[in-house]
C-alpha cells in the first residue's frame, strides 16, 4: 500500500519525504486554509519535493469554472493530481479531465455508489473518508471493503485512496481490506514506527553492546 501525507505544511512534508517512504500527498481547502499561504506557491513547492502525486483541491462547485480551475492547477507542475467533489459538476469535470489526460482525485466518497459513479467517470483515485464515517457511529472501514469488491468485480483501474485516516490502526485496516492508498495525517505517519518494545529492545543492545568495549569498525 502506498503512503501519501495529508497536508499541505511544507515543513512536516518535507520531514516524511525525507525517510524515503513517502509516495505523494493530498491537501484539501482546509489544509490549505490552515498553512496559511498562497494555494498555488504551496502546491508547487510540494511538487518539487516530490515526483509522486500532489493532490490540489477546485475550489469552484461549478463545473464550467472547476474544468478551468483543474486545468489551471495542472499546469503546476506534471505531478499534480486534481481533486475533485463528489458531485455530479464533479464528476463530469472528472470525465473531461480524464479525457484530456490529468490525473484526477474524486473526494468526500461516503458510499460504494459514489465510489462506482466516480470510476465511471474514469477518476484516477477515488477518496473514501474512514474518519468521517466513524465520527457518525458507522463503519468507515466496510466501504474500503465495499468499493474494492466493486472495482475488483468489473476491473476498474481507479485506485482506492483510505482517506480521513484518524490512526495507525486505521492504516493497518485499510490495508487489510485493500486499498491501494492511505493518506496519513504526519502525526499519525510518525506514530506507524512506534513500539515501546522496539525502544526497549534497542537501550538493552546499546547497553549490552557498550559491555564488550568492542568497536565494528
Ligand atoms: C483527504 O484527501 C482529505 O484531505 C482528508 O483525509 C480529510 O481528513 P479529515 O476528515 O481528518 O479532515
């Protein structure tokens, strides 16, 4: 499974790019909203962090102005991925976008027909929000499952993006259920190393291995 970060602070991106297991990200308008700076700067200098996907967010939600904006947003740079709302002036933005050859990101999936509609539309990833759903006392986990048997069952190639991730458990279940994404908030991206026994283990070696006065090199 693949690993995008959630956000659009330049500085936490470039700490999770920087251990070499990071595939992209995603921002939002709230993302955006909270870093405070110009949308376009902020996406660019993403871009050249990285040659994975960078998810940039229409803020139009109508489609005439969002096919403008998409276009506009893609000519950032060759790694941006236009994101896109769960709308009907969405998805047909989606359609011609697609038709035109830029990648697109179809957000704020809540239900397995959302998610089928948005691949018909030819979408490059779909972003089902597990959070979101959890936050209501419903299982956002089962609509991992639901839209993978979907896409599995008719060979659809738009890729499965777990979004709304809250917790490390949140990634190992998105996995399990075969997503092909999961964009990790960075503080949740820090938590998937931590293990107190790995903490443990390693002061006992270090320890231990200070006893022998021995040297490797
Ligand atoms: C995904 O692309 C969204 O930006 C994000 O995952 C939303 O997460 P939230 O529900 O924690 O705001």
């Amino acid at each position: 499974m693949q690993i995008f970060i959630d956000t659009a602070d330049t500085k936490e991106l470039k700490a999770a790019f920087d251990t070499g297991l990071v595939d992209g990200c995603t921002t939002n308008p709230s993302l955006i909203a909270k870093a405070g700076r110009d949308f376009k700067e902020v996406i660019a200098e993403i871009c050249e962090m990285t040659t994975g996907p960078v998810s940039a967010e229409v803020a139009s939600t109508e489609a005439d102005m969002m096919l403008k904006e998409g276009k506009r947003l893609a000519q950032i740079a060759d790694n941006v991925v236009v994101k896109l709302p769960l709308t009907w002036a969405g998805l047909k933005t989606c359609k011609t976008l697609t038709e035109e050859g830029i990648k697109t990101n179809v957000t704020l999936c809540f239900s397995p027909n959302q998610a089928w509609l948005a691949a018909k539309a030819g979408a490059t990833y779909i972003s089902p929000f597990i959070g979101r759903l959890d936050d209501l006392g419903l299982d956002g986990m089962e609509l991992i499952h639901d839209i993978r048997q979907i896409y599995d069952n008719y060979g659809y190639e738009t890729k499965i993006l777990a979004a709304s991730i809250r917790s490390a458990g949140h990634c190992i279940d998105a996995a399990k259920a075969g997503a092909d994404v999961s964009t990790i908030p960075p503080k949740v991206f820090n938590a998937l190393l931590n293990h107190v026994l790995t903490d443990k283990g390693l002061a006992d070696f270090v320890k231990d291995w200070e006893g022998t006065g021995q040297t490797i090199l």
